[in-house]
C-alpha cells in the first residue's frame, strides 16, 4: 500500500491525472481483507472486496487479491461490477486461464506480478546450471499449501525428474505452520542437496533456522518471503547465509539495469524512511508502484474514466516500470523474461556474510556467481 | 539406523515439547478442575511479553524469561477472578467463558499486527550437538532437560509441599478438604496462577524453535487437550508418557507420510482415548466414578 501511495502522491504533485480537459487528483481507498492470515475464509475476503466496490466506488483498483484462492473467486465479482483491476500478488495460472476461457466478461482484469509458471521456469534455469556447475544431483521441495505454491513445486517436480534429478521428497506445509522439522529429517535421511522452499507466509522463515541448527549440508535455492528483505540477516541471525533467494519482481532491491528501481527505493526511502525501504517485501511493490502509473496512463490515453475504454487502453500498455517492460499478453498476463528493455524481469539474489544480497539471475543484472557451501557438489 | 536415530532424537525433542505444552493446562484442570481454555492465549501473552523485555527493554535473556513468567501467573490470578470464579461450577460455562477469554488474547494480538517475522526469540543454548550420526540443536536438547526436570519438580510439589497437598486435596475430594480448612477461592486461584505459569514456561522454552506466531497459541489448546485426554488428569507419568506416544508417532507419521499428519494424530487419539479409556492410559477416575 506504501508502494501505491507513494506513485499517487508523485502523480498529484505532478498535477493528478488528466482526465480529457480537467486535472484530477487521485485518492486511494482501501480495504484489509485479512487474505494473507491464515484461516481466513474465501467469501470474507469476497465482502470485503464487495463492500469497497459499493460503498467507496473506485475507478479502478490495484495490489487486489494476495492469495489465488480468493482471486479466481473475485474475478466474477469484478466483472460484474466493470471497474479495472490489476492485481499484483496473486500468482495462479488459472488466472490466464479463465480470461481466455472468457475474454470479454474478464475483459476488466489484468496481472502485474509474476505468474507461477514464470517463476518456476527461472526457478528450474538456476536449478539446471547450478546441477551442471556443481555435479548436485537430489533435490528436495519444502512449500505451503496454497495454490500458486503448489502449482509452482508441481512444475518443477516434474521438470526435475525429466532433468534428471532425484526428488528426496515434496513436503506441503499449511499457512501458519513453524515446525518444519520433518523436512528436515527427509533432508538428512534422503541425502538432500539441493533444499527448494516455496512460502509467502512469515513463518516460513524458521526453515532456515532449522535447517542451520541441524548442520545439514544443503544448499537453499528458492523463495522465503520474509527472507528478502535487507533486514532478514538480522532477523534470522545469519540463518539466510548461502540461500539463493528470488524476488517475485523488482522492487525490494536497486538493479542498475533497471533505472526505475533504482528511482523507486531512493524516493521509498525518502518518503518512509530507510528502515521501511530495508524491509521491502520480494513481491508486491515493484508491480504495485508500476500499477498506478499503468492505470493512470490509461485514463489519460481513454480521456475517460468509463472502465471498457479505461481497460482497453490497460490492455495496450507497453511502458517501463520499476520491474522492466511492462506488456500485457493476450490473457491480460504482463510478459515476464530475461531482457528489462523487452519484458519485465524477476531477480535471484544470494546471502553473503555480513548481510548482503548479491543479484546472481538473471544474467544480465548478476554481480557475482552462485556459490554453493562447502561440502554441497563438487 | 541413522534414519531410526533421527526419528528417536526428533521425537524425544517433540514429547518434551509436547510435555512442557500440556503441563500448565492439565496442573490447572487436575488440581483444582477447572478448564483453562485460556492456555493457548497465555502461552501466547508471556511469548510477546518476553520478546518485549528482551528485544526491546533489552533485559537479559534470564530475567525477560522470568519477566514472562511473572506476569503470565498475574493474568492467571486476574482470569480466575474475573472470568471464571462468576461462572464456577459450571462445567460448561467455564470451558465458553475461558475459550472466549483466550480467543479474545489472540485476536487482539492479531489485530495490533503481531504478525512479522520480527516476533522471534534467540535460543536459550545456541549451537548444534552430534549424536551419533545425526545433528540437533543444543537448544532442542535444553527443551528435554527442561521438560524432565519441570515434570519431576511437579511430582515433588504434589505429593510434598502443603501447597500441592491441598491443591491434590482439593481435586479428590472437595467436600472433605473445605471441611479440613482447604479454601476454595485459594486453592483455585493458585492452581489457574500455576498452569499460567506453566503455560509461559513453555512458551519461554519452546518458542525460540519458531516464531512467535498466533496460529501456535491454539494450536498449543489443541495438543494440551490432547495430552491431557490421553494422559489423564491424575498423575504426572500418565502426561509423560502420553507426550512420548503421542511425540514418537507425529514425528514418524510426518516423516513416513508428511507433515500434515501431526494434527491428525492429535484429534484421532483424542477421539480414540475417549472412546476406548475416557480416564486416559494411566487414570482410574472415571472407572472409580462408574464402579460408584
């Protein structure tokens, strides 16, 4: 939300949006529906986003849906009352799926934040040149019990069986859990080298800590949200060292590549103040940030606020933004790749002592190799 | 044999967990009846009052711990006084009222947003221990200490101190203790202060293998009525043994079968011990009750 505020407050000091003769500011409203908590059922999430469509009628909304549950439950919902939505979050497949199933009912929602199937495809790159580089030959996934994490591990099962991996096991966790220990005697007794978590929930970040505490020779390769951010080092007691961590989007970290990045976190800082900009989440703000700007370059090119010609001009964005290129596919999909001046891009960083995120994917924005530790490979 | 091993260390660690978890919630219900469904929240309040004294007041480890302690015996004294004393003897009335009381902790912890990552405790002991082919954090070893030597010091308090003889006093036969000048009111207020306590022992304990995180609060309710139904309320050894069944099984069945299966296993002995042996594997009351 601080991403979100920050673009408006630049548009408005800019003179708002232009929406055909008159200047307008924009105004954020909002609403929590708790989604990210654990336990929280689909239909709150549902009125919650119901009573912001009837009682504060937003021309458009963005961040929307955090989980990918209640996302395909709210794209009815959305269509039903025509304003355009970017979610940034939410990360299932299915969502492409249901706009190309219908195009013009979903013609309103379109996705900002990385898709599952991107992710696990960066995901699988790493993995296949660390197993080349490094002779690792077991692998092991650890991933909350939710949609997107299990449609992501599911890929990647299978990509590393055909790559040749031997898969010690696939451990679903529910939101919430913080005893990961059985994956942990898996790991040990299963030989694992290569250890793949995929969570979103604050607690994941105790994997680490267990894992550290056991002395297992594993090297970390995946995503732990509570584990990109700068002041994770601190928070785990060096526990996150070695991990090669992904960043859903640009956002939480500077990237020379990507100017606007760099713009974002000096301007996050100075509006919030460095500690905030230090604990950047790895998914949401780049795209959240760029979303604004997306929207508001719509209203101005539709001259309108009438949400078919607003969307329509959504639809023909092609601008760069905090996460690189910013183009929707044909399933209202922003195009993820490896080239920000052709898509937009998502970052692996690894932990070096004494705390710093060195960028090692994609190619192009690296500082610095993979390192495995030592006794993992050859 | 290292796997075995692995499983043995590991389940060891959670039946202490397991233990220490239970301890304050079965004291409490087994000296003095009442059903403190408060605990999870408790557990909880002392895990954040902790982290308050040492991360931001930064007191040292040992006194913040104590600090914990400390004022979850306080909210103990206040929640017999004020939630439950209204309604004792009530059975039903005290588990809604207590829930309700806990619930309430944890949702308010909720809504101040105590929800980050930053709610964590540093272990008690840090580094790791080899035992034989498999490593374990020295904190996990210190959670077993702690969890043998509290079952032991309950033990001895039950059977040798004034105090405890008139909390067992009170549990057996109410009548006969006031008749002997064994006061109610204070009997029951030490007993719901005691399992507080307790209930901050653990946290203070079992916390740092985690987070501070609100899910754990019920599901600390969830495993000391566990323990407790399959352990029974009477003696110390049936809570221990309960605690190492059930420690031993979730962590086979979640290595074997997957994480998912630990809570599984706490409802299905629940459901079992109740169906089979309502006293538990090592208490006689309800047979007593129907013999009577």
């Amino acid at each position: 939300m601080r991403a979100v505020q920050l673009a408006v407050d630049e548009i408005n000091a800019r003179g708002g949006v232009r929406v055909g003769a008159v200047r307008r500011p924009l105004q954020v409203v909002s609403i929590d529906t708790r989604e990210h908590e654990p336990g929280i059922p689909i239909h709150d999430a549902l009125a919650a986003l119901e009573k912001l469509l009837t009682e504060r009628r937003p021309h458009a909304i963005v961040v929307g849906a955090f989980r990918s549950e209640v996302l395909l439950a709210a794209m009815d919902v959305v269509a039903r009352y025509r304003v355009p939505y970017v979610v940034t979050i939410a990360m299932t497949p299915a969502f492409e799926a249901r706009i190309a199933s219908d195009p013009v009912k979903y013609r309103y929602l379109f996705r900002m934040g990385l898709q599952s199937e991107y992710f696990a495809g960066n995901l699988a790159r790493v993995l296949g040149y660390i197993k080349s580089r490094h002779g690792v030959s077991r692998i092991q996934f650890v991933h909350q019990d939710v949609l997107w994490a299990k449609a992501t591990v599911g890929f990647l099962e299978v990509w590393a069986r055909q790559a040749g991996w031997t898969v010690v096991s696939s451990d679903a966790y529910p939101t919430g859990a913080t005893d990961f220990s059985a994956s942990v005697l898996r790991a040990r007794t299963g030989r694992t080298q290569i250890l793949v978590p995929v969570f979103d929930m604050p607690q994941s970040g105790v994997l680490l800590k267990q894992v550290k505490g056991a002395q297992l020779p594993v090297a970390v390769v995946g995503f732990i949200s509570p584990a990109v951010p700068a002041t994770a080092w601190q928070a785990f007691e060096g526990a996150v060292d070695g991990m090669v961590q992904f960043v859903a989007e640009p956002g939480p970290l500077a990237v020379r590549v990507l100017p606007k990045s760099v713009h974002f976190n000096r301007a996050y800082g100075q509006k919030y103040g460095e500690e905030a900009r230090l604990r950047l989440s790895g998914h949401g703000p780049g795209p959240s940030y760029d979303a604004v700007y997306v929207v508001a370059a719509a209203i101005e090119r539709a001259g309108t606020l009438d949400p078919d010609r607003v969307a329509e001009e959504i639809r023909k964005t092609d601008t760069e933004g905090v996460i690189g290129r910013i183009r929707f596919n044909e399933k209202h999909q922003v195009v993820y790749g490896g080239l920000p001046s052709e898509t937009a891009i998502s970052l692996a960083f690894q932990w070096r002592a004494p705390g710093r995120r060195v960028v090692v994917f994609p190619e192009l924005a690296a500082e610095d190799e993979i390192r495995l530790p030592a006794g993992v490979g050859r | 044999m290292t796997e075995v091993l692995s499983v043995l260390l590991y389940g060891l660690v959670q039946a202490a967990i397991l233990l220490l978890v239970a301890l304050g919630f079965s004291v409490t219900f087994g000296l003095s009846g009442i059903p403190n469904f408060a605990h999870g929240g408790v557990y909880i309040l002392s895990g954040f009052v902790c982290w308050y004294l040492l991360r931001q007041l930064a007191w040292p480890h040992l006194l913040a711990a104590a600090g914990g302690v400390a004022v979850a015996a306080v909210v103990g004294v206040l929640l017999y006084w004020l939630v439950i004393r209204p309604v004792r003897r009530l059975v039903l009335a005290e588990v809604i009222a207590t829930f309700a009381a806990g619930v309430a902790m944890l949702e308010l912890f909720r809504w101040m947003g105590l929800v980050t990552y930053d709610f964590n405790l540093p272990p008690v002991v840090a580094g790791s221990v080899t035992l034989g082919e498999v490593t374990v954090d020295a904190h996990r070893l210190a959670v077993v200490a702690a969890a043998a030597g509290l079952g032991l010091l309950l033990w001895w308090f039950g059977r040798a101190t004034r105090t405890g003889l008139a909390l067992r006093a009170m549990a057996q036969e109410e009548y006969t203790a006031l008749s002997l000048g064994v006061r109610e009111d204070v009997v029951a207020t030490v007993s719901v202060a005691l399992g507080s306590a307790l209930a901050a022992v653990a946290a203070v304990l079992v916390l740092p293998l985690g987070l501070i995180s609100i899910n754990l609060g019920y599901d600390a309710m969830l495993v000391a009525l566990a323990v407790t139904v399959v352990g029974g309320t009477e003696r110390t050894a049936g809570l221990v043994l309960a605690a190492l069944l059930l420690g031993m099984t979730t962590v086979a069945a979640s290595v074997v079968l997957g994480p998912h299966w630990s809570e599984v296993i706490y409802l299905a002995a629940i459901v079992a011990v109740l169906a089979v042996r309502p006293s538990g594997i090592l208490g006689r009351l309800k047979e007593l009750e129907e013999r009577v």
